[in-house]
C-alpha cells in the first residue's frame, strides 16, 4: 500500500520558493570580505547549519502556501507574531514535539537574520528562547522506558535471525535488515545524526584485519575536532552480512559510496530520512518513538546506570568536552534505575517464597553487558 504523505509536513526546496526569497538566499551567501559590515551572518553557517536552515525555512514557506498567505509580501513582513503563533499551533496540531517547534522557530530566525538583518527581530527570539525553556523542562521530565542492553539485544536477535534467512531476495527483507543495523549501530556508535546519515564506506570508515573504525574529519564534525572511534566486534560480522549482501540489493544496480542506502531510490539515505526510518521503526518494534538523539541519551544513562562513578566514560562515549554537559542534558531517567532495582530485589523475594517460579536474571544483565560494549567505543 503506497505510503501517505501530508502535504502540511512538507518542506519545500529552494527552487519552490517566492522569488524573492530565492534572491535573498542566495545573496546571503555570496562572496564578500569577513570584514565588510553587510557580510551576512549565513556566510559563517556550516554545511550542516546551511541545510538545517534551508530545509527549516521550506516549511516555514510550505506553512505560509497552505495558509493562504499573500507571498508578494518580503520575506521580513510575513514574519508576524500572529503568523508565527499560527505555525506553531499548526506544528502541535500536527504531533511534532516541542523541542523540534522550538528548532523550527530557531531555522526561522536564523534564516531572518541572514537576509532581513536590518530588522528588529528581537521578540522572535524572546519566543525562541521561551520554547527552549519549555523543551529543556520538558526533556529533563521525560522518563526512559528503554536502556541500551534492552535495544542491543532485540537488535541482535532480529539481525542473526536475518542472517540466519540469507537476509532475504525481497528489498523490503533488506530494508528490515538495514533498520536493525542501524539500531544496533545507533546504541553503540553515538554519532550525531548527520555524522551517522552520511557515512561514507571510504571516506569515513576504515578497516584494518577484521577491525571497523570510523573516523570523521574536523570540518564535518560539530565541535569541529576530528572524531575517531571503533565499532565494536559485536557488530561487526552483521557490518559484514550487510555490505556483502544487504547494502547490494538495495542498490539495485545503483553505485554510491555511502553506508546507508534507501530502498525506494535506490540512493543514498538523507539525514531527515535517517531520522524518520529511525522514528518510525522503533515505534513500530518497540511501541514508543526513539529518534537518533535520542539513542546518545540512552546510551550515556545505561553508562552511569550500569557504573554510577563512571561520568567520564559517558562523556567520552558523547564526545563532550566536560561532563558538565553530559550531566545537564543526557543523564536522564534515573527513575528507571530505581525501578529496575526494585524489580531485582522483589524477585529476589519471589525466589524464597514457597512455590514461586524463579526469575529469569538479574533485571539489570542486559544494561551492564550494554555497558561493556560502549566501553570498547
């Protein structure tokens, strides 16, 4: 059955733009002195910034068409608070998190500032600070349900299970494969999304023997430092099943040079398109959302879970500076921790009661078998 897409979620491209806002993008970035005062801010954006802000803006433009907008207006004066508090209402009504409203909002003034700097944008910021706030609270509430033992060892069932089949002729049992990998990947690769996406087989990835590593450049990196790390044995015969076997069919006859590679194009997968395969798999074999950030999370909690003097090797395993960061914004979901505590010491009580069936395990096995696997990172 052909997939729906809603026209509300799309983001248009540069060249479905109003004229005039094509002219200011692209003036933005021309070429000029880095002293010359009318330099725009945009000419400072990293690769990543410029498509993030391009692809934010598109929706901001897709919003404006479907709302009926008069597009004659410039670019600056269709920027209102009124419009603005409609986009965001739209945005809710369309289940989008806040922190991903609040980077709408962000791409916005970003954008606004690059080609309307003359303009006083002061209150869209105040906005976007507000959001930021509320997202900030709102992530340091949200409970994990999932550690990294508890994803690493459905990935490796499902992943030998597919072996086991020859992955399959289908391109849909290739497609089930790749999104296993990269789960797998994901819990104990804790690369950034874009880093993740656009893997390069020789560009990025290097093998020596039997061993993967990756390593990344400083100009594509967001702390700009380069980033060099092993991917652990674990994965690496399913690396090897699916460059062999897996990576080929979704090809299709195709040719590229990127890990990651799309089954309906037959091309390389987008950043976005990582995120939504990401999101839209994990809510299906899990029955809640992960998205790839999201994966960082879980895997420096399950550190501190698993070996609570261990702050610095979640901060290694995140590439931070200091653990300040790693602290305030990525140790979350103790809660889980005390649960799951709790649940080992109540089976440890079922077991000496007359009659009881024996638990399978220490509740906590599988986040600290996690653990040693994100030691190798």
């Amino acid at each position: 059955m052909p997939r729906v897409f809603d026209p509300a979620r799309r983001c248009l491209h540069v060249r479905d733009w109003p004229a005039a806002d094509q002219a200011l993008w692209q003036r933005a970035f021309a070429a000029c002195a880095p002293e010359d005062e009318t330099r725009s801010s945009a000419a400072a954006w990293r690769p990543t910034t410029v498509q993030t802000n391009r692809e934010g803006y598109g929706r901001w433009i897709n919003y404006l068409k479907l709302s009926g907008c008069d597009l004659q207006e410039t670019p600056a004066g269709r920027v209102t608070p009124a419009r603005v508090r409609g986009y965001l209402a739209a945005l809710q009504e369309q289940g989008i998190s806040i922190r991903s409203r609040c980077n709408r909002i962000s791409e916005l003034l970003g954008v606004m500032m690059a080609i309307a700097p003359e303009q006083d944008w002061a209150w869209l910021k105040r906005r976007f600070l507000r959001l930021d706030a509320l997202a900030e609270e709102a992530h340091q509430c949200a409970p994990l349900t999932l550690l990294s033992g508890d994803i690493l060892d459905k990935a490796r069932k499902a992943l030998r299970s597919l072996t086991h089949d020859g992955g399959g002729p289908s391109v849909g049992s290739a497609t089930l494969y790749r999104n296993w990998l990269m789960l797998a990947m994901n819990t104990l690769v804790p690369l950034r999304r874009h880093n993740f996406a656009t893997l390069s087989i020789n560009g990025h990835m290097r093998r020596v023997g039997k061993t993967w590593s990756i390593e990344i450049p400083p100009g594509e990196a967001k702390t700009a430092k380069p980033i060099v790390m092993p991917i652990p044995p674990i994965l690496h015969p399913f690396l090897d099943f699916y460059l062999e076997r897996i990576r080929p069919t979704l090809l299709h006859g195709s040719e590229g040079d990127r890990l990651w590679i799309t089954w309906r194009q037959h091309s390389a997968m987008a950043a976005h398109s990582y995120y939504i395969a990401m999101t839209n798999f994990t809510r299906e074999v899990f029955g809640t959302p992960i998205n790839p950030q999201r994966f960082r999370h879980i895997g420096a909690t399950t550190t501190v879970i698993a070996a609570p003097e261990k702050i610095e090797a979640a901060r290694a395993f995140l590439g931070h500076g200091d653990s300040t960061t790693t602290k305030d914004n990525y140790i979350i979901g103790q809660s889980v921790a005390a649960s799951r505590v709790q649940a080992t010491l109540v089976a440890r009580l079922r077991r000496k009661l007359p009659g009881a069936k024996r638990a399978h395990g220490d509740m906590t096995s599988q986040s600290k078998f996690a653990y040693s696997q994100l030691c190798r990172v």
